[in-house]
C-alpha cells in the first residue's frame, strides 16, 4: 500500500530486529537483513507443519480510499489493523499463526501452521470466517465505513530448492482465489481441476489399518494424490482448491469410484476406509450416487466398505446429512468418525452419529508413552467408544513407543507410519 512506509515509520522502530520473529508476527516491518516471516515458515515447516497462506483481500478499498481524506484513510487503515490483530489475539488457534502483514496493496496475508493433513481444511474454512465475522462486526460497531473481503488460501509446498519461491507461489495462487473470476490464475486453477476432474486423473495410496493385537492388516484407508508431478499432486493443495471451487462433491465421489475400482482389480478382501466430508454427505445426490456405484460394482459388498466422515465440518444445517447416514447404514456400510479427541465437535459428532468405529486423533497420540494426561485421555475416550459400542483406531502411531501404550490399554486397531506408510493398495496384498 502506498501508506505503507508511513504506517511502519510510526509503528515500528528498527530495535526489533533483535526481537525473536514471533514476537513481531502483528505486521512487522519488510526487513532488507532478515524476514521474520520465512523465518516462522520455515521453522513450523521444519517441526513437520503444513503452512497455509491466507490472502485477505479488500475489494472496495480504493472507493475508500477516494471517501476520505488522507489523514482519514490512515486512520482507517489502523483501524483495520489494531481490529484484525484483537482478533486474532482472542483466537483460540492464535499460537498457529505465524504472521500477518500487509505488505500486498489491496489487503492482508496471513501464515498459519497447521498440524493435520486435509482434515485441515475444515478448520481453516470455519477460522476464516470467525475472523471475517469479528472484523466486520468492529466496523459495525463503529462509523467507519464496512470493508468488503474477498479470501483464498493455498499451501506451501515442500518440494522447493528455495522457501522463498514456495512461499511466493503459494501467496500468488491464494491471490488467485481470493481475486476468483476477474484473475486469470484463478481461471489456470478451476481449467487444471476441471480437467483432472473431467478425466478422472487422480490416484489412490492404501494406508493399513492394524490388529493392534494381532499385528495384522485389519483394513487400509485410501488417500487420496492428484496427476504425478503437477502442482495439485499434494493432497492439500488438490482439495483446498477442490473446496474453494464448488469441485469437491465430484472429487470425493471419484474417489469412491477409483476405489471401488481397486478393491474390484486386487480382489481386496479386508475392509476399505473412504473418507467424506459432511457437505458430501450431505449433499441431496449422495444416496442416488452412491447407489449407481454399488449397481456398477455388484461384487463388493456395501459391508467392506466404512465411510469415514472427516475433516470438522459441522453437519448441522445440512437438511440431508442425518437421512442420508441411516441409508448408508441400512445399504450395509458402515460408519466412522474421524479426529476423535481433537475437540468437542468431535465428540458432539459421535453422540449424534453413533458411529460404529472411532478414530482417536493424532493429538492425543502422539508421545503418548511419555504423557500420562494423554494416556488418561485415551482412556476417557475408551469409555466412550465402549458406550456406544465403537470399535477404536488410533491414528497417527510413528514410534514403537506409543504403540505399547495402546497395546496396554487394549486398543483395537492402529495407524501410522510404525506400522506402514501408504502405497497401492495391491502391494499390501502380499502382508495381508
């Protein structure tokens, strides 16, 4: 922004660039020495986070600009930011963000660290709207005039020789979704997907599920990877866009597809995880759907088939979602709850859906055997499954550490790297 340098000679002093990179995360000045921000990326990045680049984008911000006087605007522009900024202070997931800056001329770009895989995406959706809604509520509160946002986001890839290169493709990219139909990137993106989508080009990995007992294969989970060696290859990048383009019901379903597919080509004899979102779920063509795939692949019983319902979407409003699980369930399918012991959604998920496997997340597992809270906690929700007599998988498992401690406490089935990481599903055969 042209107010730019002005903002930072008032705001910031330049002692702070002796000052650790996270203290400075509230729209830190461009520094030529170093760059707190690629500093944080590459910091989480490094400690096993994915990090999201968030642009916020204010789409009437020149026709503001031409309301007020200057002194009137810069005003309005600390307004804007001492408003984001409380925000994000109050926000329970505040340690994740790494930074916000206002460098691009039309907006803000935040960095958040997120520890999940596309389960992610859920969350990120709901906290950008949580923090759209307090901004705008301040204004509201005052007699400034209502800025108008537009947001996308997109996440840095890993593959780079240079952060910098990967933190500025993401940040073009999430430009492009917040931009949306006038941006030419955007269109790139949406023509990428359609066709990947149109053909059907994705591939899936089976992770195993693990007798915790025995130390057998009990089922695989399918995971999903765009085109080998295109930018949508990574399952967060593939699906954040998916979800920002109204492409994710067709997605998921291919999905559902290819794997009916895979079980059909390798005569797969165990059980098969598929992971849905409660908008697809939900969605008024899913039974219908669905029904086609059971007709097409007749030999594959509904019965090997568990529906995974992931990522923390909140099902309510959805008209159809609680009819469309009793269908499933009546088909022979059988359902399971994802993140179980991330949060109270989760736990107000399974006192809804009564579901018939429980997934305990990562959080809770991992370092396990040296946290006896965390152990507690796997107990707790031991109980719980018990009561609604849930069968438990505990996710996540990288060490042979934690694994003991579920095997003490009598935990059905198990994943994680210890155990396998995930490849076609015809090479687990061979184990099975």
């Amino acid at each position: 922004m042209k107010y730019q340098e002005n903002i930072y000679s008032r705001l910031f002093n330049w002692g702070k660039l002796l000052l650790p990179a996270k203290s400075i995360k509230y729209f830190p000045p461009s520094f030529v020495l170093r760059d707190p921000i690629i500093h944080q990326v590459e910091k989480a990045m490094n400690h096993g986070y994915e990090v999201a680049v968030v642009v916020i984008d204010i789409t009437n911000l020149h026709r503001i600009k031409q309301q007020l006087e200057a002194r009137g605007f810069l005003d309005y522009i600390r307004f804007l930011k001492k408003s984001f900024r409380a925000t994000l202070q109050s926000l329970d997931a505040s340690n994740d963000i790494l930074a916000i800056h206002d460098y691009n001329p039309n907006g803000l770009t935040m960095y958040i660290k997120w520890q999940q895989g596309t389960e992610c995406l859920a969350l990120l959706d709901g906290l950008l709207k949580k923090i759209i809604h307090n901004v705008e509520r301040a204004f509201c509160e005052s007699d400034s005039v209502p800025p108008v946002f537009n947001t996308g986001y997109m996440f840095i890839e890993k593959k780079y020789t240079y952060l910098n290169d990967a933190i500025q493709t993401a940040y073009e990219l999430a430009l492009a979704m917040a931009h949306k139909r006038s941006d030419t990137e955007f269109n790139k993106l949406v023509h990428a997907l359609s066709n990947i989508v149109a053909n059907k080009s994705i591939r899936l990995l089976a992770q195993p599920i693990m007798d915790v007992e025995t130390n057998k294969i009990h089922a695989c989970e399918m995971l999903t990877r765009g085109p080998e060696g295109t930018a949508l290859e990574n399952p967060l990048q593939l699906f954040s866009l998916a979800r920002q383009t109204k492409f994710l019901y067709e997605l998921e379903m291919i999905v559902l597809e290819k794997a009916f597919e895979q079980i059909q080509q390798t005569k797969w004899r165990h059980n098969i995880f598929i992971n849905f979102t409660p908008v697809t779920i939900g969605n008024p063509r899913f039974v219908k759907d669905i029904k086609s795939v059971i007709r097409r692949f007749h030999g594959i019983s509904p019965k090997k088939i568990t529906i995974e319902i992931t990522e923390r979407d909140s099902f309510e409003g959805l008209e159809h979602f609680t009819n469309n699980i009793k269908v499933l369930r009546m088909l022979g399918f059988l359902i399971a709850v994802d993140d179980t012991g991330a949060g109270y959604a989760s736990l107000n998920s399974i006192s809804e859906i009564m579901p018939d496997i429980i997934k305990i997340d990562r959080s809770v597992i991992q370092n396990i055997d040296k946290n006896s809270v965390k152990e507690s906690m796997l107990k707790g929700l031991l109980l719980i499954a018990k009561e609604v007599g849930s069968i438990v998988v505990a996710e996540g498992i990288e060490s042979a550490e934690e694994a003991s401690v579920l095997s003490k406490n009598k935990v059905d089935l198990a994943q994680g790297y210890f155990y396998a990481r995930p490849t076609s599903l015809s090479n687990h055969l061979q184990i099975s």
